[in-house]
C-alpha cells in the first residue's frame, strides 16, 4: 500500500467529529479528510460524563474552555458518587483526586492503614481535596503546581451539543463533510482493503485509510470486513440502557451519581440546562418495563422526553485495525458507563493512530501492536468496572448473588489479592485508572488490607494523628475562599 492521501471518516458522533478535529489538527495538509454522516440514522445521543484526560483534546484542539462549557452546556465533575454498590444506604466516592500527600515508595493510604490498625478512625476520603469540594458542591480552577492543591476535573456535557461542536472546529479547520447513507462499502478483490463507499442515490467516496466511526452497527469493521467480537457478557451482564432527560436541580452538583438498584443501576448527571438519567440493567434479570419504572420513580423532577431504550453488546472487536479500517468509537467495542470511559477510549485510539500513523503505507508491526496496546487498555477498564459489581456485600437479588460469584479475570484476582494482603496497588502500563482510583473503589467495596507497607510501621499514633492533622487543614484550606460550583459557572461562563 502507498501513501496515505485521503482518510474517509464514517460518522459523525463524537467519536467521527473527535477523530476528524485531531487528525486534521495533527496531520494538517498532508492528508485530506472527509466525513459521511447520515441524519436518516442519526447519533446515539447518550455520553454525558467524561474524565480528565479530555482536557487533553481541548488544549490540542486549541478550544477555549469558557467557549467550549458554555456551547455544551457543560458543568464541572470531579468524581461519581457511587450510592447502594457495595451494601444498600452506603456510598463512596471515586474522585479524580488522590487521598494525602504520598511518601516516596510508599502511598499514603498505608499510613491511614497503619492508624486503623492502632485504633485511630478517620475517613481517608477527608485528605482529598477533590472530595472536600465535591462534598461541598464548591469549584476553582486552582493554579498551582504544588500536588498538594491539584483538583483534576472532567465534565458533564450535552452529547448533542458537544459533537455540533466539535463538528464546526472540524470544519472549520478544513475537514469536508458529507451528508449521506452509505450502502456499500466496496472492498478490493485482490487485497480485501476497503476500497470505496457506495451512497444511497449513486454517490461514491473513495479513500486510502477509513475510520469507522459508524456506532455498534460496524459498518465497515464488522459488516463489511466480518472482524469478528469477542463478547465479555459473561462478567458484565447489562446489555440495555433506558436513557431520559430530566428538570435540572436547583444546585448543580460537581459530580456524576451511580445509584445501584436491585437489578442494576441508574445515573444521574447535572447539566446547566437539564439533568441526564439513565439506567443500565441486563435483559436476564430485568424486563424493559420493569427498568423503566424504577428508573422513573427514582428521578425526582419533571422528566424532558420519552424514555430512549439502547440495546448493547458488552465486549470489542478482535482488531481494532483491520486490513485499511480503523474501528473508533462504538464500533470498537462497549463497556458500561459506569466510569465514563468511552469517550476517554475513543480519544485514546485516535492518539494511538496518530503515533502509528502509517504514513508510507500500512506495516503489519504497527497494526499488530496498535491492536495488541488497544486491547489491553479495554481489558484494564473492563477489569476496573467489574470491581464495582464482584466486590458487593448485597445479596437482595439473583443479579447481586450472581454478581458476587463471578469468576474473575486473572489480572483481576491478582489485583485483588495483592491489596488484600497489604494494601499493595499495581498501575499496569496502559490503565487510565491510576493507584488512587483503584483504592477508593477497593475500598469503597469494603475491601480493607490486611496488612501496610513497612515504612508505615514507622509512625507512632501520635505522629499519624499530627500527619492527619495537618492534612486535613492543609487540603481544606483551598475551600474557604472557593465559590459554589453554581457561582463558577455563573461568573465563568457569563
Ligand atoms: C447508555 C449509554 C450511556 C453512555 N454514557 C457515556 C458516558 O457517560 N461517557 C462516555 O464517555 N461515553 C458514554 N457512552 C458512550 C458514548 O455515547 C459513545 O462512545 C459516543 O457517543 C460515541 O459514539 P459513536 O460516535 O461511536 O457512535 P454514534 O453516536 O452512534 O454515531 C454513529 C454515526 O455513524 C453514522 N452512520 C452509521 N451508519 C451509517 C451509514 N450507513 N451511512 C452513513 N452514516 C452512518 C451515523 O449517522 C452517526 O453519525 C454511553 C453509551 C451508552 C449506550
């Protein structure tokens, strides 16, 4: 294969408008980009909640982020709460901060352990800073270096309005767009590389490298190229979301709420303008009826639309990159979005294309490790959401008995095990969830080590009450001058 002059995106949800914006930003003039998207299909429409690593695209991008909150009508996150998951009328939260301030070899969790173990109670969540300002709906943009007073945030925004977005920047910066419904996608007989697209009324559209961004049907990776899915329902079993809008809250809260049921769960995110809800349930345990009742006697303000019932296969496509494709978005696979995680995925790939672009033709050695990296970062963020289910204490319902008995990926069990015995937390090369992520859900689940890490043996219960102390005060003295998150967005946005 020779050189690569024109990319062909198909679709245009946020997975086609976000591949379309970064390869043109990065690639500039030395390809040609064109997008095909059909409004007789439209989009998903769901994808409200994000996690840090987007404020990555925007400074790529070159957004400017008042523009871009204000276009989305986007409000801050800083964690999810997670209510019911572990044992009813519980509930943690997993922010994107990190408890303390960690020793070198040695994080700061064993210290809380260490004073556990002497009888000293507090609740290591206290040292977090994200979690003070979550808990007390506050919000600042702190500009600071000292890790100390970092407060990582993501957003809540309109899907809609987030890919209408993205689509006037990627115009903007040159990239075509077309209007229209694909009904062939011609392959080579020879190669077996996608070759061109056929459009309903005789329109074609040929190309040298295409991104199929074309949601769970797959188009061109499953369709055309018959790629083939590795189906992981068998440890997450929802395959079924009822997604519907709602009133705002008169507080709009910093953070995403996750609200287990007996058979499932419901989501709650708090926009300028509206309220996304939803729930995630699976079609063995719960009946469509059955999910779009308690969905709707748990949200509390006047409902915006007709509940919108999505059907899903939880599991990814066994090459990301196949022959010319590049499976982006909801093509590539599905997790739940317990961890909002899918978005973070799609902007993942199209930086992994960009390191491997194959700019003088397609080579096996990078598609083989596009692939294998792809995969791994999808089995680690499937690892981290069946945490949430496996470690339950409820036994209410088949689905939580079942949950609890699931037998469990390997890395998985090791992960569990080697905190178990002394809080030990692994970050393998590719996870997007780092340590701190890990222990609060750990946690947060009711798992609690056994054991500490031996510099903790070290401090007296006197040193560890001056440490706790002192920073508490020190992670909650941002708060003091911090406006409301309702206060920030005003004088941000306006
Ligand atoms: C219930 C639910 C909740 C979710 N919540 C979150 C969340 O909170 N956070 C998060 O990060 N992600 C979330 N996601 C995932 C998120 O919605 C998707 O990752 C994101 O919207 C990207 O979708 P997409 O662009 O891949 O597909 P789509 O939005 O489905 O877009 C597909 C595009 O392909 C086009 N197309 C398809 N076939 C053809 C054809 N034949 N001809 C022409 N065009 C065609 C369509 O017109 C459309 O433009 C959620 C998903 C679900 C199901």
């Amino acid at each position: 294969m020779n050189h690569i002059n024109k990319v062909v995106v198909v679709g245009g949800g946020t997975s086609g408008w976000m591949s379309a914006a970064l390869l043109k930003k990065i690639l500039g003039n030395t390809v040609n980009i064109e997008l095909i998207e059909s409004k007789t299909i439209g989009i998903i429409g769901v994808g409200e909640a994000t996690i840090p690593p987007i404020q990555t695209v925007n400074e790529v991008l070159g957004i400017n982020e008042a523009e871009f909150m204000r276009e989305t009508k986007a409000s801050i996150k800083l964690a999810i709460k997670f209510e019911n998951w572990w044992q009813k009328g519980q509930s943690y939260f997993h922010t994107f901060g990190a408890p303390g301030q960690s020793l070198p070899f040695c994080h700061y969790h064993h210290l809380w352990t260490r004073a556990e173990s002497l009888g000293l109670k507090t609740n290591l969540w206290d040292y977090d800073l994200n979690y003070l300002a979550a808990t007390a709906g506050k919000f600042a943009k702190l500009e600071t270096q000292d890790p100390m007073y970092e407060m990582k945030y993501a957003y809540h925004f309109d899907s809609a309005l987030y890919g209408q977005f993205l689509r006037k920047h990627s115009e903007k910066s040159g990239v075509i767009r077309t209007e229209g419904l694909i009904e062939n996608v011609n392959l080579n007989p020879a190669t077996g590389n996608v070759e061109s697209l056929t459009l309903t009324g005789g329109g074609t559209v040929t190309g040298d490298l295409f991104i199929d961004c074309s949601g769970m049907r797959g188009l061109l990776i499953n369709q055309a190229l018959g790629t083939g899915f590795e189906d992981w329902s068998h440890w997450l079993a929802a395959d079924r979301a009822i997604a519907i809008p709602s009133e705002r809250d008169t507080k709009t809260l910093p953070y995403t709420r996750s609200i287990a049921h007996s058979k499932g769960w419901q989501w709650n995110i708090p926009l300028q303008h509206r309220n996304g809800n939803g729930i995630v349930y699976s079609s063995r345990y719960c009946s469509d009826d059955e999910a779009q009742d308690t969905l709707i006697k748990n949200i509390k303000n006047k409902t915006l639309a007709d509940p919108n019932l999505i059907k899903f296969k939880t599991g990814r496509t066994r090459k990301q990159w196949n022959k010319n494709v590049i499976a982006i978005g909801l093509s590539s696979g599905f997790l739940e979005p317990l961890e909002s995680t899918s978005i973070y995925l799609v902007q993942s790939a199209i930086v992994r294309l960009l390191k491997f672009f194959p700019h003088k033709g397609i080579q096996a050695s990078s598609v083989n490790e596009f692939n294998n990296q792809s995969q791994r970062e999808y089995e680690l963020i499937r690892d981290f959401i069946i945490l949430h289910y496996c470690a339950t204490s409820r036994t209410d319902s088949q689905f939580w008995r079942d949950m609890k008995a699931l037998e469990l990926p390997r890395r998985l069990t090791e992960k569990l095990d080697m905190f178990k015995e002394n809080g030990t937390l692994v970050h393998d090369d590719l996870d997007v969830f780092w340590e701190p992520s890990w222990l609060q859900v750990m946690l947060g689940q009711g798992i609690k080590p056994m054991g500490y890490h031996p510099l903790a043996s070290q401090y007296s219960q006197a040193k560890l009450t001056e440490i706790f102390t002192n920073t508490r005060r020190a992670k909650s003295a941002p708060l003091e001058k911090m406006p409301s998150h309702d206060e920030f967005l005003k004088l941000y946005l306006e």
